[in-house]
C-alpha cells in the first residue's frame, strides 16, 4: 500500500492534467449516453457494461464537437448534466465513501451527504475545464472485454487518444445494482481514482476527522474560479 500523501491544505488533482482530462471525457460521457437514450434504445439493467461504455463514449464526442457552449467548458453546462444525466449512470455515493474509507463509517448521515456534496463539487470545479480540450480528432477504442456471466463488478478498459499524442488507457470499474451497471471507479495511466484520493483523505482525517475532509475539500473548491453550484 502506498503510503498517505503528505497534508496539505487542500486536496492535490493528479499530477497529469491530461490524464484527468481522459477521465472527464469518460464521465460526461456516462452523461450523454443517457441524453442520447430519445434517440436510441433505452438502457436495462441487462445491457453488458463494455456496450454501455462504448455507447457513451461515441455518444461524448459527437455531442461536445456540436455543442459549443458545452465545448467553451460553460459551469452551468456542466452542471446541468451532472444533475440530470450522470447521477443515474454513475454510483458516486460508493464512489465517495470508498475514497473515504473508514472516515466514511464515522461519519453522520448528515456528514455523509456533505461529502458527497462537496467530493462533488471538487471535482467539477477542478476537471470541469478540460472538457474544452477536447480535440475535433479525439476517439475512444474499446479493448477486449472478459467478465464472467454473473459477475457483479467488472472492468471496462479503453484507450483514449486526442489525435495528437500516443493514446491513453483508461479503465471503468462497474458495480451492478437492483438499477443496473453503474461507474464507480476509474483507472488512468495505472492509477486508480478511489485509490489516489483516498491516500489523501486518510491525510486529512488523520489530522482532525471527518470534518478536517469536509474542510479540504471546500477550500480547494474555493480556490476555484468555477461559481458554487
């Protein structure tokens, strides 16, 4: 196991920008494959998670090369998506209280909720940027997918390239629930994203609690230009 980061006073992005571009190309690309559902067939909880994927990630491209508000990185854009399209493809509650970690069993529903929220807001407000970065040659390529007929949490591992440098392998961890496949985990470049925010918040509550996390992640979020939703 790694060892904690070293504290800081804000919660650190990784260090390769391109890198968590790849990753939130993948996550608004969870988005608009469900914007994309009045056009095609609706998802079950049935579909194979690799389709489910391969869907989305066309689906992204094209919608962000067309929409040129969303291309501009507009907030409220972004925002808008979130709420309406990727909360219902992607199990970011289990994504936070994985990164948390044994912080997460301490804390109050009340608690719990508020780092939901503020993880949230993190993360749009330091990857949300990127999505104007993406390139007219952008693509993602499926890789072969292996998974047991009744498994239960699998991966999903593509490459994504922006046509101008060597492609990027960027793996989903999918949990299948009463609703479905959902994205709880992502992996870029050998590193996973629970795992890299977890160091860090084993830092923070090392400190001061469930509170000393809550309190990172609000001031890195202030420390952002992007309004607070």
């Amino acid at each position: 196991m790694r060892a904690p980061h070293s504290v800081s006073s804000t919660v650190r992005p990784s260090p390769s920008r391109l890198a968590w571009l790849a990753c939130w190309v993948t996550a608004l690309a969870i988005a608009f494959f469900a914007a994309a559902q009045a056009r095609a067939q609706a998802p079950s909880p049935q579909d194979p998670p690799n389709v489910m994927v391969q869907k989305a990630a066309n689906n992204v491209l094209e919608r962000i090369r067309k929409d040129a508000e969303l291309k501009s990185g507009s907030p409220a854009k972004i925002n808008q998506a979130i709420d309406e399209l990727i909360l219902p493809y992607v199990d970011f509650e289990k994504t936070t209280r994985l990164a948390v970690g044994r912080y997460w069993r301490q804390a109050t529903p009340e608690q719990r909720a508020e780092l939901v929220k503020e993880f949230r807001n993190m993360l749009v407000r330091t990857y949300g940027g990127a999505v104007s970065s993406i390139t007219p040659q952008a693509r993602v390529d499926m890789r072969p997918y292996r998974a047991e007929p009744d498994a239960t949490d699998v991966v999903v591992r593509t490459t994504v390239s922006d046509g101008q440098r060597d492609p990027i392998p960027v793996d989903y961890r999918l949990g299948k629930s009463a609703d479905g496949w959902k994205i709880y985990d992502l992996n870029v470049m050998g590193v996973w994203f629970i795992e890299n925010y977890r160091n860090q918040f084993a830092s923070f509550g090392s400190q001061g609690g469930v509170e000393a996390i809550i309190k990172a992640l609000k001031t890195h979020s202030q420390k952002m230009n992007v309004p607070e939703k």
